[in-house]
C-alpha cells in the first residue's frame, strides 16, 4: 500500500525538522551571540531538557531564530495535516469505517491548526495579560490535541490489530502505547507544577521534555510500519 511508504517518509520528517529547528535555535542563542542585535536576547550556556535554563519560545522568538524556527513550525503543521489525512485512509483501506476516525482527524488536524497560529503570534509583542493567556492558551491546546489524537490511534490500531499484523510490527505499537500512556500521566502530573507560580525552571525542562516525547510518537511510527512494495 503506497500510502504506508508514504506515512513512513512523512513521520520522520515530523519529528527531524522541529527537533533540528528547536535545537538550531538553542545553540544560535546560547553560542553565537554575535548574530543577536539585542544583546539582552541572548542566553548563556544551558542544556534546557535538564536544568530548564530557558524555554522553547525564549530560544526562537527573537531575531535571528524565529527565522529558523516559525518556517519548521510551518512544514511541520503541513505534514501533520498530510500525515493524518493519510492515516484515515489507511483505517478505511484495511478496516473500513470506525469510531474513533472522525475523532482522530480532528484532534490531529487541530494540533497543526494550533501550531500554526502559535507560530505566527510568537515574538509579537503586545503588552496585554489577555494576549499572553492566548498564546499559552493556543499552545496547550496543541499539546492536548496532538496527546488526545495520538492515544485515539493507538486505541483503534490496538482495536484492530488482527487486520494491522501483515503491515505493522506490533512490538512499535506497543512502544508506542507506553509512550503516549507515560505522556498523558505527566500531563496529568503536572498540572498542580504548571498552573502554580514559580517553578520556572522544573516548567521549561517539563516542557522541553514534553515536545521531545511527543514528537518520539513519529519516529516509532516510521519503524512500526512495514514497507511496502
């Protein structure tokens, strides 16, 4: 089925270009601060998956890395949407029509919808509380979104596993099961974190860790399907 090759190419595109971006902009910003205009944007060495030295937006929404990463935040959306797309086709191909279809769709094709605004609004500034509880707002619903979709999938591929055998390796999508349960029990766990004041730098390694696994969910999709001739 030439629409599984094409999941497999797409999936691994979607977590190379924003880890690439996001990191491209950590090193710019904390290595070559000759290339920031504003000497204030810049940040001193700091490895943000551990000790939380800055956030993902502190990192690309200032010149020059917004350059790098709003374009890869663009590509990625537009593969997300194709990647999708894509997988409904396959349900349908192998299973025909199921519940959790029109539910995956939406949840996935609104994480992109979600990211794509953020990307847009990142780096803007207007000095408004509303405006800020927007883009925190907006990018919640990204993750939650991309979460909720991710754990629909692997609910209904679990659902029909006996038609899936011939062109998934089934060991990926249980790799994926635990993935995507480990991710919605620390959404859950940190809510009291996040939603407190303080805590600065347990939130940026929380949210830096976060995209990271979320984005791990594609690269076991490129290895959990078979390829097909």
């Amino acid at each position: 089925m030439d629409t599984i090759n094409k999941v497999k190419s797409i999936s691994i595109w979607i977590f190379i270009v924003p880890f690439v971006a996001i990191n491209t902009c950590l090193i710019l910003i904390t290595n070559f601060h000759d290339l920031f205009p504003n000497k204030e944007h810049v940040i001193h060495f700091t490895i943000p998956y551990i000790d939380g030295g800055a956030s993902i937006s502190r990192t690309a929404r200032v010149f020059p890395t917004y350059l790098i990463f709003k374009p890869a935040m663009f590509i990625t959306a537009y593969l997300l949407v194709r990647y999708w797309l894509y997988i409904k086709k396959i349900i349908l191909a192998i299973h025909g029509e199921h519940k959790n279809t029109k539910k995956i769709l939406i949840f996935g094709v609104g994480s992109a919808i979600c990211l794509v605004i953020h990307s847009i609004f990142l780096g803007i500034k207007f000095d408004y509380d509303l405006y800020k509880l927007f883009r925190r707002v907006i990018m919640l619903i990204f993750i939650i979104f991309e979460v909720v979709a991710q754990a629909y999938l692997v609910i209904t591929f679990y659902s029909i596993k006996n038609k899936l055998l011939e062109f998934i390796n089934l060991k990926f999508l249980k790799l994926k099961a635990i993935l995507v349960s480990f991710l919605v029990f620390v959404m859950i766990v940190s809510i009291p974190i996040v939603s407190m004041p303080g805590n600065k730098h347990i939130k940026h390694a929380l949210e830096w860790d976060f995209f990271l696994g979320v984005i791990l969910f594609y690269v076991l999709t490129f290895f959990m399907w078979k390829k097909q001739n």
